[in-house]
C-alpha cells in the first residue's frame, strides 16, 4: 500500500490547504501514515509562501476558502508551471468539476470523499507526473477527427456540424480512449483497461460490446462514412487522424 | 402622452369624442331633414281643396285645382287633369275605377298614375280601397254627385269617418280623392304615407349608423389600449412564483396600472429575494454539512472495517442528499446554457449508462428531436425520472414520440404508482411519499422538484398517472425546435 519509507526525503511532498484546522489535521495524518511527506497552510498566502520554500509536488487545495478562494489559486498556479493541484471541493456538481478541471487542476474532489478515494487519486496524480505528464500538458484537452470535436473534459462531443452528440458514460470512456490511440487497434481487453481500468470490469465487461456497437452507429451513421471499424479478431480502430487542439 | 394618461382622462376624451360626434349627428339631422308631412289631415281641407277653394293653412295635404300647378312637389300632391292644351300623357289614359266615364289624362304625379292605371283598378302599392262612407261625405260637402267623385282610403280611416262627427274627421293614412269637374277634367288629392322606414327615418338611421361606424374602430382601440397593460399584468402575475428571474414589468399604460405596476414589481423583488434567501439558506447547510462529514470519514479510518463499511455508506448517503440540494437549488439560480441538442440521443445515452449497469430499461425511440435546451440539466431531468422508475418500480420502459410540434416522453414503471389526491404534492421540494420513507429509498425528495423546474424551465410540462394495468406514468412534454 505504502510507498517504501527508506528515505523519507525522496518522498513526495504534498501540501494540504485546508481552512479547516481539524480536516486539515486529519487528512495530513492521514497521508503521513501512508508514507507522505506532508505540510499544511491554511490559506492562499501562506499556501504561496510554502510552495517557494519547500516547493511540493503536489497541492490538496480547498475550494472555497477565506481569503483568495481555491480557484483563483489552481488558476495561478496552474499559469506558473507549479505543483500538480488536486482540488478538494465542497461544490460537487458537474459544471464545478469542469471548471476545476479547466482552469488547470489535474484531479477534482468532491467533498465528503473516501480518505481511500483521495489516496488513490494522489498516486495517480504522483505517477502521472513523474511519467512527466501534467495538467499543463493537457490544456485545451479538445480532440478533432474528421470535423468532430471531442471535449473531454465538458464530455461534449460535436459533430462536424456543431451539433452536440450524447454519449453514454461508457461511450464516452471508449470513445476517449479511441481518441487517445488513434489509427491503432485496440482489442476487446485493451479497450475496457483504457476505458475503465481496473474498478467496476465486471459491469462493463457485459457492457462493452453493445457499447462499442452503440458507438460505432452514432458516428459511422452521422458521418456517413466509416471512423471505428472492426478488425476481425483482433478488435476495433478509430481510422482517421486525430488532432489536439 | 396618450400614453401615460389616467383611465379618467382616456374615459373622459372617448366620451367627449362620443359627444361630439353624436351632435353632429343631431346637426346634420336638423340640416338636412326632409320636411314633416305625416301629420293627419282634416278631411274638411281635402273637401276645400277639391272644391278649389286652396289649401288650409294648417293642414298637410296641399292640392290646387285641376289645372294648376303644385307649389311644391311634396305630398299629399294636388294635380290636375290633363293640363289645358291636352295632350295624352306617358302611361295612357287613366281611368278611375268605380268613377263616371271621361277621358282624364292620366295626372302628372307618377304615384297617382300607379294608384289609379286602369290596370291596376284596387290600388297595390298601399292598401287602398274604396271607401264610400268619405265619398258620400266628400259629394255631400262638395255638394256635387256622389257619381263624380271618387274616394280610397285604408279601412281604419274610412271606419273612423263612419262613427264620428264630421267636422272631426282625420285621415291618418294614404288616400286618395277626386272629383270631376263639369269640364271633365279632375281635381284630386293624393296623400302618400310611407311605412317605416320613410324618407326622414332613412336619413336619420344613416346618420346614426355613420356616427356607429366612426365610433366603433376608437372604441375598440380605446378598449384594447386599455385593457393591454391589465393584460400584460395579469400574466406576470401568473408567472409570479414560478421563474425566479422574471423580469420586472415594464412601467407602461396609464397612471393607475403604473402604481399597480411599481406595486407588483417590488412584490416580486420580495419575493425572488425570499426564495434566494431560503435557497441560499438550504444551499449553505447543505455545503456546511460536507467538511464535519469529511472530517467523519477521516475519523472513521481507524474503525475495524465493518463498522466503518457502515458509517461509510451513511456518509455516502448523506452526501447524495446533499448533492440533491444542492442541484436543486442551483438548477434553479444558474442562467441555462442552451444547445440545440438531439434529445433523443440525450434519452438513449441515459437509458444505456443505466442498462449498462445492468438495469432493466428500454426505450422506445420515435425520430430524431430537434430541441433547444440545456443538456446538462435535460439529463439530470431524464436520469432522475429513470432513477425513479428503477426505485419504486424495479423497471423503467421510455417511450419518445412528437405530438402536435411537441416531444413527448413517457416513462412506464411496475410499481405501486402515487395516489391521485398525492400527484402534486410529489412535485413539491422535500416531499416524500410514506412509502418511499419506510422503505429507505434513499432521497430527500428533491427529485420530481428538480424534474419539474428544468421542465419548466424548458417551456415544458410534466404529469403523472396511474396506468390501468398498475404502475406509473409519467408524461414530460417538452416544445420541439
């Protein structure tokens, strides 16, 4: 479960921001326990002053705080080339998770979360940036292919139209990884890893194919040409180029 | 300036223009009357006259000698015979039924030569018949023979002149008298009454009717300007209450509908500012909820892991409640993002995330739909109703179809249904039915509320039924384009 503790100054370091002095306690505990290191700020400024001297490689910041709220901060932040941000937020909507995520942090949390769940979103964060890949990477996270337009962050895909195309939440995790791996095909298995890794398989293990099928007649349909196409036993492929914008 | 005038003012100037067209009217009428000649003639002036002894001065009927002319053209008309010099006159020569032999040219006056063609020996165009009672009179005054004179008259009249004293006798009505001059020419008197209309009336009722017509179009403007303010405000009145970000009426009609107007304004203020601070109230509990529960789940951690199993399903609970509020709430107070969007692709998408997780869900799918509406919220609508049907009726069938420029969506369960008396108090914000609290279903009741505002907000309507064959239907009707 825990990184190895050998040396605790190879350790990340993450940086709570919490305006909540017990929370505040409680999450880093938490995090120390699993083989963090871990400091806490109690608002934007002191936040700033410790991200310039002790420079974290990860911050869990609060939405709504006294002072410069949680956004504002991700935002600058997110502007400066600083530490990954994962927000913790007490607005737990869908528009609120968007615009977390948009303005730059690289996960979003509603609260009351699992302690489990923020454990895990944090290692993929860490791993994720030590493969080198941040949030800043992902800016203006909007695919094209074939005039379509896939927003993945908003999940709001366009056809060459204009017009917004539903997606189910299992079309939408495949049609991410298509996009994500265009012009490869990608088997059954590799499909489901990419698209639900690792949690909820078996639901969407049944699910898969009339998802794929599904997928495949909203776009081949409305394109009136073909962009997934099954390759005989070997899987499926989103056919033409895909561009980040 | 019409604009902003009192209903007094805009009253006084109808009925100050109702005035003075009604006297004009009356002017006119004054103007242009024809002259009064209905009154009844002494049947001693008609006996004067035919005896050539002139008109008198009071009575109506003027007729001079055979021979002489009419001094004026109006009736009763006088007329002579065939004037000196002779001559056959258009329409051949007249001859008086009943009355001695002779050539008498027919007389000038058209009426009399209707009344008396040969032809046509019972006068048709009134109802005229002899009347021998005022002939024999007429002969006896004249003291002339009866043979030599004639005499029509209406029945009422010549019965009046059988009962009464002579000196008092008064035709009322058209007749028709003459006698035969030793010369062979006749003396008449003609009296012609019209019926209604005559000509006086005709004229009069034209006036009238001209007045109506130019009356009528300021009336109905005048009405329609003053009913569109009251009109304009009922409507906002009906909308009161139900979209918190109405705008205000505009300050537009007369003096009074603005004080009426102000007056609702500042009531709807109020009102908005009421729900906005209820709103905000159930949103800043519900928020203030999330840290002590996060701090719970914190605290929980240490728990053996069957109790904290529990306690974490009763945050998870607490949490979707919250949640709830939450969009509830802010369904309410956000500004829609509008899309043009396929809404029947937005109802497949949340039939299969559901059938995907192994639901039983169907949807019955018609043609695409073309709407304008806010996808985000259109989906949190459809997915809470199918969340419904899943809850309480274990299964939930979708059917979409267009009725009449509107989309409608059905979505059947197998449940209990809701007791009609109950079908809208569902609707209501933190109204649970007892069963749903009994079987812990979870929710705070917010579901149908939420259902109902996006309806709403969408120009929809949202209804519910009990089905024949058990379970529930509930109706969203949604405009199209």
């Amino acid at each position: 479960m825990s990184p190895p503790a050998t040396d605790m100054d190879q350790q990340p370091l993450i940086l709570v921001v919490d305006d909540d002095p017990d929370l505040r306690k409680l999450i880093t505990e938490f995090l120390s326990a699993r083989g963090y290191r871990v400091a806490a700020a109690e608002n934007a400024a002191v936040m700033l002053r410790m991200i310039e001297v002790e420079r974290p490689d990860l911050v869990i910041l609060d939405v709504m705080m006294p002072g410069e709220d949680g956004l504002s901060v991700a935002r600058r932040l997110a502007s400066e080339k600083g530490p990954a941000v994962i927000m913790l937020s007490a607005l737990g909507s869908d528009t609120d998770r968007i615009i977390g995520l948009e303005i730059g942090a690289d996960d979003y949390l509603a609260k009351p979360c699992n302690p489990r769940e923020l454990l895990a979103r944090v290692r993929a964060v860490l791993r994720r940036q030590s493969a080198g890949e941040s949030a800043r990477d992902r800016e203006g996270r909007v695919y094209e292919f074939a005039g379509w337009k896939l927003d993945v962050l908003r999940r709001d895909l366009r056809d060459p139209g204009g017009i917004f195309i539903e997606l189910s939440d299992g079309e939408f995790a495949l049609l991410r990884s298509f996009v994500e791996h265009p012009q490869r095909v990608l088997s059954r298995d590799r499909l489901l890893e990419y698209a639900h890794g690792g949690n909820t398989r078996d639901v969407f293990d049944r699910a898969i194919d009339s998802q794929i099928s599904r997928l495949r007649r909203k776009l081949n349909d409305r394109a009136h040409e073909e962009l997934i196409r099954t390759v005989r036993n070997e899987g499926y492929m989103l056919l033409p180029k895909v561009t980040r914008l | 300036m019409w604009r902003s005038l009192s209903i007094y003012g805009r009253t006084f100037l109808l009925m100050l223009a109702a005035l003075v067209v009604a006297e004009a009217v009356g002017i006119a009428f004054v103007i242009y009357r024809p002259p009064t000649h209905d009154a009844p003639v002494q049947l001693s002036t008609v006996v004067r006259v035919l005896a050539g002894r002139g008109a008198g001065s009071g009575g109506g009927a003027r007729g001079p000698g055979g021979g002489h002319p009419a001094d004026d053209g109006h009736p009763p008309d006088g007329g002579g015979g065939p004037p000196p010099g002779d001559g056959a006159p258009p329409g051949g020569p007249g001859h008086f039924p009943g009355g001695p032999m002779g050539p008498p040219g027919a007389p000038p006056d058209i009426t009399l030569a209707t009344l008396v063609s040969p032809n046509q020996p019972a006068p048709t165009n009134t109802k005229l018949a002899p009347a021998d009672t005022l002939r024999t009179l007429v002969a006896s005054q004249l003291g002339a023979d009866a043979a030599r004179v004639i005499f029509y008259a209406t029945a009422s009249d010549e019965h009046s002149a059988s009962t009464a004293l002579i000196g008092s006798i008064m035709l009322r009505d058209s007749f028709l008298a003459g006698v035969r001059r030793p010369d062979g020419t006749w003396c008449y008197v003609n009296r012609v009454v019209e019926g209604f209309p005559n000509a006086l009336e005709r004229r009069a009722m034209l006036l009238f009717a001209l007045g109506a017509a130019t009356l009528m179009p300021l009336a109905w403007l005048f009405a329609r300007a003053l009913s569109a303010p009251i009109r304009r405000f009922s409507e906002a009145a009906q909308r009161l209450g139900m979209d918190p970000n109405a705008p205000a009426l505009p300050r537009e009609g007369p003096k009074e509908m603005l004080v009426a107007v102000d007056s609702f304004n500042s009531m709807q203020a109020r009102l908005n500012r009421l729900i906005r601070e209820r709103t905000n109230m159930v949103g800043a509990i519900a928020h203030d909820l999330r840290t002590p529960l996060t701090r719970l789940a914190f605290r929980i951690d240490d728990l053996p892991s069957a109790l904290r199993e529990k306690v974490d399903r009763d945050i998870q609970e607490m949490k979707t409640m919250i949640s709830a509020a939450l969009d509830f709430i802010r369904d309410r107070s956000l500004t829609p993002q509008l899309e043009r969007l396929d809404f029947r692709l937005l109802v497949e998408g949340v039939v299969d995330n559901h059938s995907d997780l192994g639901h039983d869900v169907t949807l019955q799918a018609g043609v695409p739909l073309t709407l304008t509406g806010n996808p985000l919220a259109l989906r949190r609508m459809v997915t809470n109703l199918v969340e419904n049907a899943l809850k309480y009726g274990e299964r939930a069938r979708l059917r979409l179809r267009v009725v009449d420029d509107r989309c409608v969506l059905d979505i059947d369960d197998d449940g209990p249904g809701i007791p009609e008396s109950l079908q809208e108090q569902v609707f209501e914000p933190f109204f649970r039915l007892e069963s749903s609290r009994n079987r812990d279903t979870g929710g705070i009741g917010l579901g149908l509320s939420t259902v109902r505002a996006i309806v709403l907000e969408h120009g929809g309507e949202v209804t519910l039924g009990n089905r024949k064959g058990g379970g529930l239907r509930v109706s969203v009707m949604l405009p199209v384009g």
